[in-house]
C-alpha cells in the first residue's frame, strides 16, 4: 500500500466520520481499539490504481491551495475598498 494512498483513505474516513462510528467514547476522549479498526474494509486496490487516486488527490489539493490563496487575496482587495469608501477617500 502507498502511504499516500493510506493517507487519503484515513483522511477520507475522518471527514466521512468512519472512525467516530466505531470509536469508543469515553468522557471527552475517543479510543479506537485495534480489534475495531482492524475490523474496517480497508479498500485495498492494485498499486496503479492507488497511484492513479494519489495523483488525482494531489492534483485537486494544489488546486485548493491555489484557490485559498486568490480568494485570500481578492478578500484582502475587498477590505481595502471597503475601508476606501468608508473612510471617504474614494468617493461612491
């Protein structure tokens, strides 16, 4: 298995809450026995596939960050008009 694969897989699972279903609550901390996540149906694929999904993955999470990133940017370009406008050195 590729550790990115396993990666995406147990990230997948985490936003999923796969690993809060099966977790065992106590007070304010969650133990996840190896008994229940050995019992998990880890989808073992051929290792072209799991390269495939991994490629796949990386390519949309640089996309997201480059999308953090301009929408940070066209935020900051916001208040900067607002604070313009509302300071009156740029009139409506």
């Amino acid at each position: 298995v590729l550790p990115a694969y396993a990666q995406a897989v147990f990230e997948r699972w985490l936003d999923n809450g796969v690993f809060a279903a099966i977790a065992k609550k106590t007070t304010s901390i969650a133990h996840l026995g190896s008994e229940r996540f050995a019992a998990l149906n880890f989808p073992l694929v051929p290792l072209s596939r799991q390269r495939h999904i991994v490629e796949g993955v990386d390519a949309f999470s640089k996309q997201e960050c480059s999308l953090k990133s301009e929408l940070a940017k066209l935020g900051k370009l916001k208040q900067g008009i607002v604070d313009d406008l509302l300071s009156g050195r740029v009139g409506v």
